[in-house]
C-alpha cells in the first residue's frame, strides 16, 4: 500500500465524490444527451474543455475564496479534455 505524502488518495477520493454529484445535476435532453455530446459532435471537446477548465482555475480564490469545488470542476473538466484526446477511440 502507498503512503501518499501529499493527500493524492483522498483528493481523488473527493474529486469522485464531486464527479457523481455532477452526474445528478447535468443538464441533460430526455434522450440523455448532455452539452458535453454536442461538442464532441461538432469537434470542440478539446478546446471547449481546455478553456472552461482554465476559467475554474482563473477565478479560483476570487469567486468565494479558494473554495475547493472550483479547482474540482477545473479538474473534471480536464479530465474530460483528456477523455477526448486519449480515450474516446470514436475519433474527434
């Protein structure tokens, strides 16, 4: 078992918590289909995740303090940004 020096386990263990919580609010059409589809079908999932990821971390500290939730919602959204370039083998 690793012993994390730097809380790595439990920021994971808390960026899952806050990911299925996401998965409860997404906007979403009757048929399922989320904003983030859309992207991927007009080929702007990268750079539209890219650049909503950099506005979380732009305005962490600024928009009620340094709250942990923006650095989370810029997190998922890079992680998306990778999904998109590294795991999504439908092509984009």
């Amino acid at each position: 078992m690793i012993k994390y020096k730097y809380a790595e386990d439990i920021i994971l263990d808390e960026m899952m918590e806050y990911i299925d919580k996401t998965y409860e609010e997404h906007y979403k059409t009757d048929e399922n289909v989320e904003c983030f589809d859309a992207w991927l079908a007009i080929g702007t999932a990268n750079t539209t995740s890219r650049d909503t990821a950099m506005k979380y971390l732009w305005r962490y500290g600024k928009k009620n303090g340094k709250n942990k939730t923006d650095l989370y919602k810029a997190m998922h959204y890079i992680m998306l940004c990778l999904y998109v370039d590294h795991y999504n083998h439908k092509g984009e």
